[in-house]
C-alpha cells in the first residue's frame, strides 16, 4: 500500500542545503520519507514530524507509507533510491539491528546499503490486554495465571514474527511458563486497535500506540520495558518491578539515506534534523506520541548499531527463535 500526504512548507531559514536540496526546492518538487508501517503508526508520526519540520527549514518532503513484510518493503525501496539526499528512510531499530538474525536472507545489508544520519527519538515498548482479559487482571502475574485457565483465549498481537515486540511477549510467556499465540499483524497500532476491540486478547507495541488507547479505557497497560517507568504511563510498572528483570528494552528510531549519499548532503540532513529535533515546540509535538527526542552524531549511530546488532544476536539465540527464509 502506498500512501502520500504532502508536509510542504516555505522556506524560512538559512541552513546550508546541498545544492541538489535547493535544486529540488526551488522547483517545487519535495524529497521523500518513507515508513514502513501504516498512517498512525509510530514510524509514520514521526516521519511526519521530520517532514513538517524539515519544510520548515527549506528542504520540502512528503511522507510514504511502504507498508508490509514487518517494514522491509520500505527498507528496501529506500536502498534502491538516488543517493541525493532527496530519498530518506525512517524506521525502528528492528529492520536494521535484529532482523539480520530472524531472515536468512535479506534484501538489504544495514551497514552497507546504508548511511545512517542521526537516530531521532526513543519510546519504551509496553504491554496491554483488552475487554477479553476480565478488569480482575491487573499484574503480569495476573494475566499469566488467567492465560493458564484460558489457554484458548492467550493470544497476543504484535507488528510481526521476529520483531522486538514478538520477542518480548515470547519472554513473558517462558519466564511465566505458559503458552501464548502469537498474532502477527502489518503494524503495531493494527494489533492494538483489534486488542482494545476484543478480538485478541493482548498485545505488545510500542508506548506510541498504546498509550492513547489506554487513556479511552479501551485497553490496560499492565507493564513497560523500560529499565524505570515512563513519565508519559507513571502508574504502569516496569517488567523488572513485576519479577522479570529479562525484559528489559528501548526502541529507538533512525534517519537512513541509500549508501553513496555524498557526505555533504548527509551533513546537511543531519545538521537540519538535530536543529529542528532540539526545538522545544517539537519535544513537545512528540511527547504527545510518548517519543523522547535523541539525536545523536553519525559516527556515534553507527556504534549504536554495531552494538545493538550483537545484543539482539543474543537474544534470538536466548529465546530459540528459528530464521526464516
């Protein structure tokens, strides 16, 4: 599916652009980011933060939604593009750290068909059970000892197989020792929609997705990853305050252009990004997702993934999980 919706704006600063930027501005004709999940996904919100604040500093974008194969589709268009600074890719952590360890093969390689320019912002990953789970259920712990007496009914929905979010309903599931179905769906806020309907019983997601549902009472957040609690859910405990010290994590999500960017132009989409990421109008914008802005140098992003890349390899090995084709 492929969705555009046009954030255009004038230009209204000085920041050097690459003169391919300023080409591309002056006629009329915006860059692109893409996201590999639906409108109102995570992703998609905050490309469309980028999109709007970039316009505003003279390099114009429209946002696509790519969506499909757990966000590869919009990885792979993205490594395919004209290496002009004009082509941008925003994704979680997922595509580029821990899919390399769930797929035999992948379309892409994360470090050599990419660049990555800055990571953006940071959500804790949180989970939450809908009107199927009795109001009774309000711990971990709870809901484990209800999956038990309900095995037909434990069921939890994420963005897809091999993600994060998967992983971490698999390691809710083991350290309680019982089973619960994993639900794959096209995008994290899809799984939260049918959980909050009653047509799943539970599901992970990232905070972003969750977090207004559960303010509608249409769901409970019964725990969060994050190694203390989130300032956007104070009254929601952390897996470690509920006896799960193994679940422990932070989605983050970054900026990527195609490998052979030239590095003035991805000097000057990191030097944009971190200007209008640090003004405090868009920390605020973001807080209403439960993003905390976190940018970060080039150099320093790329570590992030090195390291990350090898944590995640640890896990998938931890948990079992078998790489699929």
């Amino acid at each position: 599916m492929l969705n555009r919706r046009r954030f255009v704006a004038a230009a209204t600063s000085t920041l050097a652009l690459p003169h391919a930027g300023r080409a591309a501005a002056q006629a009329g004709t915006p860059g692109r980011i893409c996201a590999g999940f639906p409108p109102g996904s995570s992703a998609d919100n905050l490309a469309r933060v980028l999109a709007q604040k970039l316009g505003s500093t003279g390099m114009p974008f429209i946002v696509e939604n790519r969506t499909g194969a757990g966000g590869r589709l919009a990885v792979e268009n993205i490594k395919t593009a004209a290496p002009d600074g004009q082509s941008l890719l925003v994704t979680p952590d997922v595509m580029m750290v821990l899919y390399p360890h769930v797929f035999k093969t992948l379309a892409y390689d994360p470090v050599k068909d990419f660049r990555p320019v800055t990571t953006l912002a940071t959500v804790p990953v949180a989970f939450a059970v809908g009107p199927v789970v009795p109001a009774g259920v309000k711990t971990l712990t709870d809901f484990a000892k209800w999956c038990k007496a309900n095995p037909q009914s434990a069921s939890f929905g994420t963005s897809g197989a091999g993600t994060s979010l998967h992983f971490t309903g698999v390691m809710f599931a083991r350290a309680s020792n019982f089973d619960l179905t994993h639900v794959p769906y096209r995008g994290a806020n899809l799984a939260a929609q049918d959980t909050a309907a009653g047509q799943i019983a539970s599901c992970v997601g990232v905070l972003t997705d969750l977090l207004p549902l559960a303010q509608a009472g249409k769901m409970r957040l019964l725990g969060i990853s994050t190694p203390v609690r989130s300032r956007f859910a104070p009254d929601v405990p952390t897996f470690r305050e509920a006896g799960f010290k193994e679940i422990e994590s932070i989605t983050w999500f970054g900026l990527y252009v195609p490998a052979r960017t030239p590095d003035d132009r991805v000097k000057a989409l990191h030097g944009a990004t971190v200007t209008v990421f640090q003004q405090p109008e868009v920390a605020e914008t973001l807080g209403k997702f439960a993003f905390e802005p976190m940018t970060m140098p080039s150099d320093q992003f790329a570590e992030l993934m090195r390291s990350d890349t090898e944590r995640w390899r640890t896990v998938v090995k931890q948990v079992g999980y078998t790489a699929t084709e």
